[in-house]
C-alpha cells in the first residue's frame, strides 16, 4: 500500500461524515464479524483518559490511525459531588403510591382464587418513581405532590429522601389516604396494576401555591404524568411552558383522554405502544404503524414522542427529523420490569438536561432500564449513576449492540458501512459505540464490512 493510498483527505472524512448524518438504524441486522484475511494485530496499548478516548495503535500496522480525543459519557465522573447551585433542577409533579406485590404464577381467570406466594408493600408511584431515579442519577431533583398522614406516606417520604430527592414540595394531607397500587407479579418478570389515587387524586387546591410554580418556574426540566388530575397537569405545564422550561410528559396512569390544552404545553409526549394505540386509536403492531400514529400526535400539537417499546427498545420521533431508534440494552436476568418505563423517562430527563445528544439520551436511559429490571419493586430498582456509567462502559452489551446493527447510527436498510482497522480493533477491546461512531471519518476504508440488511 502507497503512502498516497495511505491518506485520507479532510474533504473525504467530511463527505463521509456527511454522509452519514441523519440516517436512522434499523432494529436488526445479520451478525458482523472481522475479515480474517485482514491479520490485525493487537495494539500495543490503549488509553482510557477521563475526559477523552485514545486508541494507539502498532506503528506498524499501515492501515493505523491514531484516534482523536473523543467525548463521551466517560468524561464524566459519577463520583464527583454536585453542586446544586449550579444546575437547574428536575422537577417531578406527579403520584406517590404505596405498592403492594403479590408473587403469582399467573393472573387468575374470571371468578377464580389463586394463591399468592409472598406479599409486600413498597415505595412507588408514577411521579415518585422519577424523582428518585433522579436523585440516585445525581442530580437535584424536587418533588411536588401529595401523601396520606398515614403508614404509607411515611414509608414513601422515607423512600424519597433515602433517594437523595428534595421534599420542600411535598404536602401531607388528612383528608385522604396515601395512593396505593396492586401490583401483580408475575413469574417472568412481566405484571399488572391496579390504582387507587387516594392523595393523589383529591385534596389538591384548585390553584397551586406560588412555591409551588415558583420552583417550577427555574427548573432545568419537567416531568409529569397522569396519576394526578389533570387541572394540576395543566397549570404546571403551561407555568414551565411560559418561562421555557422543557416539560416531559408520561402518557401512564390514566386511560381517559388528555387534554388537548395539556398536549400543546408539552415538548416532549412519552407513552408507550399500547397507550400510543389507545391515544390515537390507530395500530401499533408495526413500526410503519407506529410512525403513522405519531403523525396523529403530531396533529395533536406534540412535535416530539418518546416512545418505549419494552423488548423492542425505544424511538424518539421528532416532527421533520428521522426517528432514533434504541434497542433494549440486555439484562443479565429480568426480576421485575415495574418502573422500568419510569427510570428510562427519568433518565432521558437528566442526560437531556445535561446537555447529551439525543443519541446519548436513548442510551443511557436504555442503560438505567436494564438495570432497573434486575430488581424487585419500584424505587428500590432505581440505578445508580455510577451503575449505569458501568453498564455504559463495560464490554458485556457492546458486542450485542454492534452485531444487531441497532446502536451504531450508520445507515438504512441495504447499507454497507466501511471502516478501518482501528475500528475493529475498537470492537475488538469493546470500547463503547460513541468511539466507534466518531471514527466515521474512515468510512470507504475496505479493510471490513458491517452490514445492516
């Protein structure tokens, strides 16, 4: 190989740079694996810094290139203290629920007992669920809503501040019980749930206090969802809207219709398939249906919609743009799925607010999913920051996600993606997709194929 076949202009790593934005991945692809014949050797080191990714490469080895600085979520460090004064906060209006687990090999049919193996009550909720997962994410997180003066509230405030969530916001009130759910679990991991509202659904002042919307009112981003009336929904979004603060909003909790003047206070609408199919009364069976219903959600006044699709992962649709697709990152074994759409909303929030790329939203949010399935309950399965940044950096999901073509953002149905052998190499040591993604530059290089049928 000549020095001149060697280099690689910058006009060329722009045009193939170039080329590959704005492509969408699709959910599958056939197994990739490296061209033998290309006899790639080890390197001879490599280099994790905290604020950026190296990779160096053999000297000898002609089709080596030394890769630039690449910023990532490794460049953060998940022990580091935050500072809350620095950061707008997230802001969870939302339930509190006491949840009550009954382990059952199945759901019983119409007029039949069955036997519950164990029974126990823990911390839940919609709202309170994203709060904590905030908190635990390391990030200021305050709560607004309402608790019974009664067992179950202490055993949700008790959840809430052990999650490290701010609590100035959240009223105890006499004249109704804490909300409690009926979670029914079944042997897969997979369950049901019956709501009672209690607090969350009475007492509530017909206009919220000043604090309240204050707090609101500076907040970095907004989270709700419908386990409260919606008249609070409303006065909170169109507060958070007035002053231009994002405002996620959960389509969970309630099978009656939002309204129309909640939806148009809304940046981003989260629901999941089934609430998808239920808002827009139009399938869900396909992802061709799928981005047909969103077009309705469009109409409706939404231009984004985070949709979670549970084994299938997720979509963020955003009105004139391709839709980003997020495979499910694989647990080690799923326990309990309950809150698992609430931690992937929660922790879309925080790496939004953070400033991450889309991309890197759906991924960590899919990261914290994961982890949230491996334990039993609600707040208890709430991650970590530094578990997912784990998760995040380990080698255990990588190869997964490389083969099924579904994290590297290369292309569309019938594309060839070309790279070079600093990207196998990439793949060979397991470094996360966000570096192999910046390599891009070295598209047309014929040293491999990755292909997404």
């Amino acid at each position: 190989m000549t020095q001149k076949q060697d280099q690689i202009s910058e006009e060329e790593q722009e045009n193939s740079v170039e080329n590959m934005r704005g492509l969408t991945t699709p959910l599958q692809s056939k197994p990739w694996h490296p061209t033998p014949q290309n006899n790639l050797k080890k390197p001879e080191s490599y280099n994790l810094y905290t604020h950026s990714l190296q990779f160096n490469p053999q000297n000898n080895n002609p089709l080596s290139r030394k890769a630039k600085p690449i910023s990532c979520f490794a460049s953060q460090n998940p022990n580091q203290p935050i500072l809350k004064e620095s950061k707008p906060p997230l802001v969870v209006v939302g339930s509190a629920n006491a949840d009550i687990y009954v382990e059952i090999d199945r759901l019983p049919k119409e007029g039949e007992t069955i036997s519950a193996k164990t029974g126990q009550t823990l911390a839940g909720g919609k709202g309170a669920n994203q709060a904590v997962c905030g908190g635990k994410l390391s990030y200021p997180t305050f709560f607004v809503g309402q608790v019974g003066e009664d067992a179950h509230g202490k055993l949700i405030t008790e959840a809430l501040e052990s999650g490290g969530v701010c609590l100035d916001h959240l009223s105890i009130v006499a004249n109704a019980p804490t909300g409690h759910a009926v979670v029914m679990l079944q042997s897969d991991g997979q369950n049901s749930i019956i709501i009672v509202g209690g607090a969350n659904m009475s007492c509530w002042p017909e206009n919220l206090s000043d604090e309240d919307l204050e707090i609101v009112r500076s907040a970095g981003i907004v989270l709700l969802q419908r386990e409260i009336p919606d008249f609070v929904n409303i006065q909170v979004a169109k507060a958070a809207k007035n002053t231009h603060v994002p405002v996620i909003l959960d389509a969970g909790g309630a099978d009656s219709p939002i309204p129309l003047e909640l939806l148009r206070c809304v940046d981003i609408f989260s629901p999941n398939e089934t609430e998808l199919a239920r808002i827009t009364k139009m399938p869900t069976e396909s992802f061709e249906q799928i981005s047909k219903a969103v077009e309705k959600c469009y109409e409706l006044g939404v231009n984004q919609v985070l949709l979670k699709l549970g084994a299938n992962g997720s979509a963020l649709f955003t009105k004139g743009e391709e839709p980003l697709r997020q495979p499910i990152i694989k647990a080690a074994k799923v326990i309990d799925t309950t809150g698992a759409g609430d931690t992937f909303t929660a922790a879309f929030a925080v790496a939004l607010v953070e400033g991450k790329s889309k991309e890197e939203c759906l991924r960590f949010a899919a990261a914290a999913a994961s982890l949230c399935v491996q334990v039993k309950g609600a707040i208890p399965s709430m991650p970590e920051k530094k578990a997912v940044f784990s998760l995040l950096h380990s080698g255990l999901n990588f190869h997964e996600e490389v083969y099924n073509g579904a994290v590297v953002n290369f292309g569309k149905e019938n594309l060839s993606a070309y790279f070079a052998a600093d990207a196998f190499l990439l793949v060979q040591y397991r470094f996360e997709y966000t570096a192999l993604k910046c390599l891009s530059s070295f598209c047309k290089r014929t040293s491999g194929v990755v292909s997404f049928p």
